[in-house]
C-alpha cells in the first residue's frame, strides 16, 4: 500500500499503526434520542469464550416511519451466519442510550485506530447518530475499544428484542 507523507510517496508495511482520531470529539453527548445506532465488533481474539460467543457481531437500529427497525448478527468461525431483524416500537433507542450510558461509550468518541494488513475480521466499530446532531463514532481494528460487558449488553438487549417480536 502506498501513501503520501511530507509530498513523498512511501510505502506502508503491514502492521503500520495508524490514528486518525479526532482528538476534538466531544466526549459528552447532551441529547439522549438516538436516531441510529450501528454496532460491529468481532470476539475471536479473546479467548475463550466467555459472556459472549467467538464471532463477528452486528448490531443495528434505526427509525423507520415511526417505528425502530433493529438487527442482530452473528456470524461464527465455522461461517455459519444468523440474522434476526425486527420492527419494534421506539423503546428500543432508550434502552440502546441506557446501555451506553452505562458504559459511558461517549468517552471512545473520536477514537480511530487503524493496524495496516490485518485480516478482517478484528476489532470493532461503532456510530451512534442522535437528533441533536451529536453523535458517537469510534473505529479500532486491531482490538475491542470498549470492555467486554458493554458488546454484551448491547449484544443481549438486541438478541431479546429480535427472538421476543
């Protein structure tokens, strides 16, 4: 992979670390009415598995005409995959804002940390719109950004409201 530094072109090994963070993002978010909320990490890199299985994770929820659209993902490392969607009334976004504020996830605001070469697969991501106009985006590919209980809450509150609707 090429990149410019300083007007030259050079060439970036595998396992060049890379922040792009944004060191001005607010850690603070004043509104709580989440308008969107997209959450991917991935849990092959700790372990044994604990509170939550080995695999790759996406969780997802939006407003949709007046109604919240949610999605839960699973996807383990024999390939085999599950998604459960749902269309649920708008409670959903204030338990979504009771868990983040739980874990604080606000503070990772900003947060994007890149290691050049790794698989996919790694890490996680995260964004979170609100409609104040505020909103939570934090990226790591080489590692979980947030503690573990966190996805599991996240994890545990999508895959309740997905199987129960």
């Amino acid at each position: 992979m090429k990149a410019e530094y300083n007007d030259t072109e050079i060439e970036i090994e595998d396992g060049y670390f890379s922040d792009n963070s944004n060191k001005n993002a607010a850690k603070v978010i004043h509104s709580k009415n989440i308008v969107s909320f997209d959450l991917y990490f991935c849990t092959n890199d700790i372990g044994e598995e604990s509170i939550l299985k080995n695999g790759i994770y996406h969780l997802s929820a939006a407003f949709c005409d007046g109604k919240v659209n949610i999605t839960h993902e699973f996807s383990d490392n024999s390939g085999r995959s599950n998604k459960i969607s749902a269309s649920t009334d708008t409670f959903i976004m204030e338990k979504i804002q009771k868990i983040a504020d739980k874990h604080s996830i606000a503070r990772y605001n900003g947060e994007h940390f890149e290691i050049k070469g790794l698989p996919n697969g790694y890490g996680g991501h995260l964004h979170v719109d609100y409609d104040s106009g505020e909103y939570i985006s934090v990226s790591n590919n080489g590692e979980l950004f947030m503690p573990l209980e966190a996805f599991a809450d996240f994890e545990s509150l999508f895959k309740e409201i997905c199987t129960s609707t």
